[in-house]
C-alpha cells in the first residue's frame, strides 16, 4: 500500500511537472514571437537542437539505453515530427493563446477519425461521446475570437491533422520497433534538426538576422521572466 501511494504521488507530480513546463514554452514562445519577432522555423530549430542534445545527455547519463532503428522506419517520422512542430507554432505566433490551445484540443477527435476510417479501430461510445463537447467548444471559440484570422486557422488546421499523424505514427513506430519515447526521440530529433536546417534558409532570412539584437532580446526575455 506505501508503494502504490509512492507511485501515485509520483504520477500526479510527473503530470503536474508536465503541465508546468508546457504552459511555459507556450507562454514564453509567444513572448518571443510578440515582442522580439524571432523567426518561427528558426525557433523551432533550436527547440530540436536543445532537445536533441537533452537527450545525448540523458542517454550518457543512464536514463534510457539507446536502441539502433533502420533510417528508413526514423524518416517518415522526422517529417511528420518537423511538420507538427513548425505548424503548431506558426499557429500560435498567428493566433491567440486561447484559440492556439483550442485549437490543439482538435488532434484527440481527429486521431480517432483517422483510426477510424484508415485503420478500423473504433472507439467506444463513451469516448465518443466526450468529443462532442469539446468539438462545441471549439466552434464556439473560433465564431467568437475577436482577433480571428484566416492564416491563423489554416495553420491550426494543418497542424491539428499532422500532429495526429505523428502521434499514430509515434504509436506504430513503437509498438513495431519495441522502443519507448525517448530512445524514439534520441534519433528522432537529430534527423528533424538537420531536416529542418536545410529547410529554413529558403524561408527565413537566417543569415541576415541581426544576431546581436536577438542575443539581447533572448537575455532580456530571460530576465523579464524571472521578475
């Protein structure tokens, strides 16, 4: 009984933990996008870099043992994983923080569509029952938002239907390759970094950033957050 109590109190502090950190990279990536106009594709890079060296850190550690997974079961994956990534914080740079989160309330109803009509898997009518008030919700959100836009929607939309694909192609993956998350994401991320930086260029203009002025912006934002 101790044991189970120990447990979960450790899962209600791993979720709340979770919860935490990201209302905060939300918040602090629309600070970043408001105030200093920092290049979304670029942002999201340096979210994989850090992630990707996170991870090198963790496994050297003993967190997790990495696990070797063939190039071509990682490539699909790393695509969907950039395009879920830059789509979602396009919306959110687009969009307010309410319509933003809404809006990501959308991926739950279209997995279970996908799985669904692609893949045969039903879900239960309490489950779908559930959906039906958030699907409300957000229709009432977008009729309402008083700073509506049709880019922003496009961007959440799109986002929405490729995150789905990548939390079923997560789910495939792991299930197929006998990895958890993080040995997943321990080639994952790598991949989508350097996918991701042969990318920007041709959107962003990365080479003629001002680099001194967003060094300082990114030290200021630092300090602003901490008073």
């Amino acid at each position: 009984l101790p044991d189970r109590r120990i447990m979960t109190v450790g899962v209600g502090a791993s979720i709340a933990l979770n919860m935490f950190s990201s209302i905060s990279v939300v918040l602090l990536n629309k600070l970043v996008y408001v105030r200093y106009g920092f290049p979304s594709m670029t942002l999201t890079l340096v979210h994989f870099a850090v992630t990707s060296l996170a991870l090198h850190c963790c496994a050297r550690l003993g967190v997790f043992s990495p696990k070797s997974l063939p190039l071509r079961d990682l490539l699909p994956l790393s695509a969907s994983f950039c395009g879920f990534v830059v789509l979602t914080n396009l919306s959110l740079q687009s969009n307010t923080i309410g319509t933003y989160q809404v809006a990501k309330a959308m991926t739950t109803p279209t997995i279970l569509f996908i799985q669904a009509y692609y893949y045969k898997k039903h879900a239960s009518l309490k489950v779908k029952l559930t959906v039906i008030p958030v699907m409300l919700g957000i229709f009432m959100n977008f009729c309402y938002d008083v700073r509506f836009n049709v880019l922003g929607t496009v961007f959440a939309a799109v986002g929405v239907l490729v995150t789905a694909i990548y939390q079923i192609l997560v789910g495939t993956k792991q299930s197929e390759c006998h990895v958890n998350s993080m040995q997943l994401l321990y080639y994952q991320a790598p991949l989508s970094s350097l996918m991701l930086a042969c990318v920007v260029p041709f959107f962003e203009p990365v080479f003629s950033l001002p680099w001194s002025l967003t060094l300082e912006a990114m030290v200021n934002m630092c300090t602003h957050t901490h008073t």
